[in-house]
C-alpha cells in the first residue's frame, strides 16, 4: 500500500509521482502478455481497447524514465506488442482487427479479433498510433531491437488510409461498420478530434488534404461563459486528450491567432468554466463546489430515474458529461482533474486534495477510482453513494501522461523530435512557439 498523502496539505510532488506510479500499474496488471493487448477495463473477462493500447504504449518510456523498468526489457514489451498489432488480420471480414489500416474499438484480448460488433474507430485508431510514434521517437538507439520498433511503429501508422476515412467528404468519419459501411457522424467542431487530423495529415503515405483541417475547425463554437472566452468543448476530457501528446503552448493555428489565444490556453479556461460550474451547481447535485468538479465521459450508477429529497432525477451509465451545458447527472471524475495538472494547477491541486480526503482510492492500486456520484445513494457503498466499481484503461494514461508533463514535461518535449507530428501541425498552419 502506498502511503496516504497528508490531507492537511496540498498534494506534493511526492504524492503526485506515487499516484502516477499507481496508475501505471494498470498497464502492466491489466495486459496479456502473449500479446500486449490491454484490457478495456477491470472488469472480469472484458475486452482489449485499441485506444487503452495506445495509451499504454505511451507510458512505456516513462516507466523506463522513472525506473520502473529497465529499457531494454520496456524495448521489448514495446516491440511485442508492436508486432502482434501488426499480425492481425485486417480485411472487410466481420472477425478482423480493422480494416484499411484502422482498428476495431474492442478487440478479443487472446484472439485479437472484433468483439460485440463494435465500430471500426478512427479516433481510438489514432490514441493507438500516437501511441506507437511515441515509442518509436523514444527508442532512438541502434540496437536491433529499438530499429524494430522504430520499424513497426512506421508500418502500423502508414498503414492507415486517411482519405478512405473521410468517405468521400472532407472532413473524417467516426469509423466504419463491416455490416453497415461507414458511420453517419463527422469529427468536426473542437473535440479530441484534433489529434486525429493532426495524425492524419502528418502521414507520409495517405496524407489528408489541408481542407480536411479547415472542414473541421469551420463548425468550431468561440463562446463567453461565466465570463470566459473559449472555444467550447463540454466534457473536459476533449480538452485534454490530443494535448497528452502535444505540446500547444504558444503554437496557434489559423482560429487561434485569431482570437489570440491557444490550445494550451483555452483548455486552462475550461478547467475553469467546470470549477465554475461546480460552484454554482445549478441542478443542486450533492458534493459539488470549488473542490469538486470534473464532468466527462465516464462511468456512471446506471440508467435509471428516482426521486430524491422530491426531485426527479435521471442517472446515465457511461455518457460523455460536459459543463456547463451537460449532460450532467451528478457524476464527477476525479481521473480528468488530474489531468488538468499542467493547465490549471492552482485550481486542480486543491481540488485532489479534496478528493483524498473522500475514500476514493488515490493511494490504492491503480489510484482514484474513476467517477462517482454523491447523489445516489448505494448501501453497498463505504462512503454511502456511488463510485465506480471499475478502473478503465482509457482514463489510467490521462493520468499518469499529463503528471509528467506537469512535472517535467518530458512527453512534450519527447513529441517535439516526432516528425510526423511536426509535420502535422505544419500542414494545419501551425506557426510560432517551439515550431
């Protein structure tokens, strides 16, 4: 067991490295090692997720920087799994890993195989190369091994045929289904989207055109709320996810040097749109305030309806929830307050601290427990109300990426030598800063 943090002061860099390690784990508990393929979440017998791999991949050179494993042996893991991705059959049949270079959501975690019908994902897809191109910047030696690698984490990404993906139009799809073709939703407007078309114009082999990039930030929202101006974007994890990878200080694209802010920039504001939200908490949920915020995509107690206290709520399972516009149904995640670190720190610390002091799990293994709901009341509960009975692989890499960008930025400055995200960013017209 870890040693709990001192609740009457702010969390240390100590702390905040133990919860890094503790998440982590789950990358290394949670993975089959015949294959390297991660589990969604710990549920028993749940599937693989391409973007949990993904995420997982990205860890590896932190493990190796903070001592956890040595780099010959993470070299190792890395190229497994490298390998194994790149071995599974990707063809139009129902059963494949992907299709066109792309992946299934949910893979078999044994097989490597779709499960459950699920999408062929463009956006998890990417969360997988990201990924891979992190590996492959990271193990820059001349051992066969880390030529390998560099090897595979190529083939995997140029693989992806990103103009099949747009279907025809100019901005991508949200993937594809064998039995039913391509899926009627567009990634466009400002979401975690951006790290998609950054990934898919950097490629050398199926760039996407410039005007994919203008298509999808033309349907972009610049908004006023509670006195902020941002570019809005309700669950907080959109404001994070591409920026794990990205360093966006100071770096402006065309809508940026417009209204004369960043990415980095509006992500802290919309940290503070949530705080904001939470203190005014006009749907008078149980718990939230100054020190407890942080609406996303997340787990929940289920969908049901129940009058409580005489108000008639209605309660989501997993939903993206977003502030200040919803949906909101009293669930908070302490996993995307955390990985508001390096945008907001002065609001964000505080905030954990709260959270440690609330049996959340912040020294356990694999750290806070995901979301939970101060609302609905569950007697099977220790604290009386709902908290997530799972860890998914999805919010585990927010966490343990985003505290060594806070702390020492070593990912960012890792991603700044990643040619193909270079070259993304220049294509989308990104000027200025470290560019």
């Amino acid at each position: 067991m870890l040693t709990a943090p001192n609740m009457e002061a702010a969390p240390s860099d100590q702390d905040f490295a133990r919860l890094q390690f503790s998440s982590v784990l789950y990358y290394l508990h949670c993975t089959n090692p015949d294959n390297g393929l991660v589990r969604d979440k710990t549920q028993d017998g749940a599937p693989a997720s391409i973007a949990a791999i993904g995420m997982a991949l990205a860890t590896i050179p932190i493990v190796v920087e903070r001592g956890v494993i040595i780099r010959e042996f993470a070299a190792k893991i890395a190229r497994r799994r490298l390998e194994f991705l790149l071995q599974c059959h990707q063809g139009p049949e129902p059963d494949a890993s992907g299709y066109k270079g792309f992946f299934y959501h949910f893979l078999d975690i044994e097989t490597g195989r779709r499960v459950w019908e699920c999408e062929l994902s463009t956006i998890d897809s990417a969360f997988l190369f990201a990924g891979a191109l992190t590996v492959a910047t990271y193990f820059d030696g001349e051992t066969a091994e880390e030529t390998k690698i560099r090897q595979l984490a190529m083939s995997l990404y140029q693989r992806a045929d990103w103009n099949w993906a747009r279907d025809q139009g100019a901005t991508l799809t949200h993937g594809w289904r064998p039995e039913s073709g391509f899926i009627p939703y567009r990634w466009r407007g400002y979401d975690e989207g951006l790290l998609l078309y950054i990934l898919g114009l950097g490629s050398p082999s199926y760039p996407l055109p410039p005007e994919s990039y203008a298509a999808y930030t033309e349907s972009y929202e610049w908004r006023n709320i509670f006195g902020r101006e941002l570019l809005y974007s309700g669950p907080l994890f959109t404001h994070q996810l591409s920026h794990m990878w990205i360093d966006f200080r100071g770096i402006r694209d065309e809508f940026m040097c417009e209204h004369n802010s960043d990415y980095f920039q509006n992500s802290r504001q919309a940290a503070f749109v949530q705080q904001e939200y939470a203190i005014r908490n006009p749907m008078d949920f149980e718990g939230y305030g100054e020190h407890c915020w942080g609406f996303t995509a997340s787990d929940g107690p289920g969908w049901q309806t129940a009058e409580i206290d005489g108000v008639r709520r209605d309660f989501f399972d997993y939903i993206a929830r977003g502030a200040p516009f919803g949906p909101d149904d009293g669930t908070v995640s302490p996993w995307v307050v955390v990985a508001s670190l390096p945008f907001a720190p002065e609001i964000v610390i505080p905030t954990v601290r709260n959270f440690a002091s609330m049996n959340l799990g912040m020294t356990r293994l694999y750290g806070f427990k995901p979301s939970f709901n101060q609302t609905f009341k569950d007697g099977n509960s220790p604290t009386g109300w709902w908290i997530s009975p799972y860890h998914f692989g999805i919010d585990q890499g927010p966490v343990a990426l985003m505290i060594e960008n806070y702390r020492t930025g070593f990912l960012w400055n890792l991603m700044r030598n990643c040619e193909p995200v270079v070259r993304g960013l220049r294509r989308a017209g990104f000027t200025g800063g470290w560019l």
